[in-house]
C-alpha cells in the first residue's frame, strides 16, 4: 500500500490517445490498496494558445482575467482525464485547485500557495477513486482564481504530496531525469540517480528546466521525495531527496546551469545615502517583480554618487522599466541603462565548498573562450556569472567539459 502523487505535464497529456496511455500506466503499476493522486497541466500548447488570445483582445495586463482564462486549459484536462479512467473500469473524480482546497495569494499570475486542506481529496481517495486534481492553478480567500506561474503545475503536486503526507511525488516530463546540464546543448550531459534538495533548487534557480523552483523547496520543507523521470519509458528517472548516498558525494560539481531570459538593469548616479537603495527595490517587490544578481559601486571620483546594477527576468522587463521611470520623478537619478540581451551561466555543487580552485577553473575556461565577466554571484553551493547572450551555450560546453570530461 502507497500514496502517490504522479504529475504529467502538457506534453504528457495532449491528445486523448497519451491520456488513455497514461491511464493504461497507472493502472499496471497500482498495487491493492494504492491511493493515487493525478496532477495535471493544460493539453499540449493550450496555455501558449490561450496567451495569443488574450493578445488579440489587448496589449494590457489584466492579472486577474488572464488567470480566469489560464485556468480553463486544466479544466479541461482533468476533466478528460477522470473520463479517462472511468472508460477504463476505475472510479475517479477531478478537482480544481480550488476544490482541491488550494489557497493561495493573490499576486496574480505568480501567485503562492499559502495553504492546502486536503480533506476532500482524503475523503474521496477513501472512497477507491483516483483523484484527479488541476495543478498550475488555486484560489485566494476572496474567491478569485489565480495562477501559479509557469511549471506551478510541479508546485501544485508537491504541495499536495506534502499535505496528504504521501510517500512520493512523482513528476513526469518528456525527458527521463535531471542532468548534468542540458543535453540539447551538452549531448554527453550526464543522467543524475540521485540530487540533493539544496542543489537541485539551485539548479532550478539558475536556469535548469525540468523542475521549477518552488517545487523543490517545497518539496525539501515537508520532506517529500521527487522522483523525475520519463511519461514515455520505464526507465528510473532522478530521486531529489535530503541526502544522497556516498557514491554521489565524491563530486565536486553537480551540475552546470544556464538561463537567457536575463536582463541586466544600471541605475546611474544615485546619492551615495541610506534609504535610496532600498527605495529602489522595495518598489520592484511591491510590484512583484523578482531581482537575482545585484552589484553596487560608489564612485571614487564623485564622492557621494552610486551605480546600482541587477538582474529581471527578461519577462518582467516592462514592469520593472515603468516602476523606474516613475521613481525617477521621486529621486535623483542621472540615467537608467538596460540591457537584455544577458544571460546567466552557473556551476552547482555542494561539494565545492572549501575548494577554492573551482570558481578559478570556471573563471580560467571562460577567460579561454573570450567570454567576458560582467557580474558574479555566489553561495556555498553554486557560482553564477553574468555573460552576454551570444556565449552561453560555448560557455556551458566548455564549463561542462573541464569538470565532468577530465574525471
């Protein structure tokens, strides 16, 4: 007897041939007394189409409308889906984030999961159905549905694996695990068994695709093990999980990861004083827009003036260019320069701490490649710099290749 949590994404469940497959999978592998939760996302490209919609109708930001229409593309499948299982002889029954007991913020569009109360997935789980529940998606306690950001469809099973206490999350996707790197840019990139919460969130953040961060982290906070792996093999996929075995410890590096939606902001000549900086990004977060790298520096030969430069999602450039366009007319400010076409290579390990020769190997393989440094980040378990668009994939190859394909 089990509980599981099993995440499929668009890709997975974008025909009704890949959803009776899907079926016919989860079937073969519950054993008696199995207590089977499905999330799902939207069928194939449904959002991107749902996106080009809302753009025929206005060039505008309608937060709350757009999460309205976004959430429709679940409906739709977990709909389909318990249909699905109930054709093929299994009761089932689906469930909006909403009646899922999801509640979230309501920063729409990137909202957060605030809480969950499971009972009525526990009640109807009692009752033998497969309980099939739309991800990416709850509701905040005044009613409004929203959004959870791209890949939230991951936040939304782990959340639900944490607060029905299940013994694994299962997160399916059309690649087989997590990697090394990229395999569509590092062919030789390498199959993980096994990564840690701490290193997988890093990697997560800086770039790596496969799992979003929110997911991991809250995966890591209520224990839960991930286990990502392919909708189209058997095959094992990847455990995240708090420790890994000994075998995996004797790497330095576990991963290199890159990220072009990256846009580097400088605001020039600010008063060199308390309050500005802050000003500065209590603004953008009011405004949820998110910064990553972030590099002051006074000038020596204007005394009492700084420069401040950080880094956006390149998405959330518009937001951020008005909010300091209008904070111009508040402080004083000699210009604002942007920059979009960055983007972020990153090294991540929790075995590099105490080896100082690998931020000089990264550094050295970048320098050979004539790729210039603009900014560099650091915490106990990854390094990440700042370097033009154009160089990321040479730059992730050659990173790649002097710390897996020398050892």
């Amino acid at each position: 007897m089990a509980l599981i949590v099993k995440k499929f994404g668009g890709s997975s469940v974008a025909t009704p041939d890949k959803m009776r497959a899907i079926v016919q999978r989860v079937l073969k592998g519950k054993q008696e007394g199995d207590k089977i939760v499905i999330v799902v996302s939207a069928m194939g490209d449904t959002t991107d189409e749902l996106v080009s919609l809302a753009k025929q109708i206005t060039s505008k930001a309608y937060g709350r409308e757009m999460d309205m229409l976004l959430s429709t593309g679940e409906q739709v499948s977990i709909a389909l889906m318990a249909m699905a299982f109930q054709e093929a002889g299994q009761k089932a029954i689906s469930f909006t984030g909403a009646q899922a007991g999801i509640k979230t913020s309501d920063a729409f569009n990137k909202g957060r999961i605030l809480e969950l109360e499971p009972h009525r997935i526990m009640e109807a789980l009692d009752e033998g159905n497969v309980v099939v529940v739309a991800g990416f998606q709850g509701i905040t306690g005044h009613g409004d549905i929203t959004t959870l950001g791209r890949g939230g469809s991951d936040t939304t099973a782990v959340a639900i694996a944490g607060a029905i206490h299940a013994d694994v999350c299962e997160i399916y996707t059309d690649v087989d695990g997590v990697y090394t790197s990229d395999p569509r840019v590092v062919p030789n990139a390498q199959k993980m068994k096994e990564i840690t919460y701490g290193e997988m969130l890093e990697m997560a953040k800086l770039g790596a695709g496969v799992m979003q961060p929110r997911a991991v982290e809250m995966g890591s906070r209520f224990s839960v093990p991930i286990h990502v792996r392919s909708t189209f093999s058997e095959d094992e996929g990847t455990m995240i999980q708090e420790v890994c075995s000994m075998e995996i410890k004797q790497y330095l590096i576990r991963g290199v990861a890159s990220d072009k939606n990256v846009a580097k902001i400088t605001v020039l000549g600010i008063p060199n004083q308390p309050g500005y900086a802050y000003k500065i990004f209590s603004t953008l977060a009011d405004h949820h827009v998110d910064v990553d790298m972030i590099v002051q520096s006074v000038r020596v030969a204007k005394e009492g003036v700084t420069d401040i430069t950080f880094t956006i999602a390149r998405t959330e450039l518009p937001a951020a260019k008005d909010i300091l366009n209008h904070l111009r007319e508040e402080m004083p400010v000699e210009d604002i320069l942007v920059d979009d076409k960055m983007a972020k290579v990153s090294i991540v390990g929790a075995g590099m701490a105490g080896h100082p020769g690998i931020a000089a190997g990264m550094f050295g393989v970048l320098g050979d490649n004539h790729i210039n440094i603009e900014i560099i980040s650091t915490s106990e378990i990854s390094i990440t710099c700042l370097i033009g668009e154009e160089s990321v994939d040479t730059a992730v190859k050659a990173i790649h290749a002097h710390f897996f394909d020398e050892h």
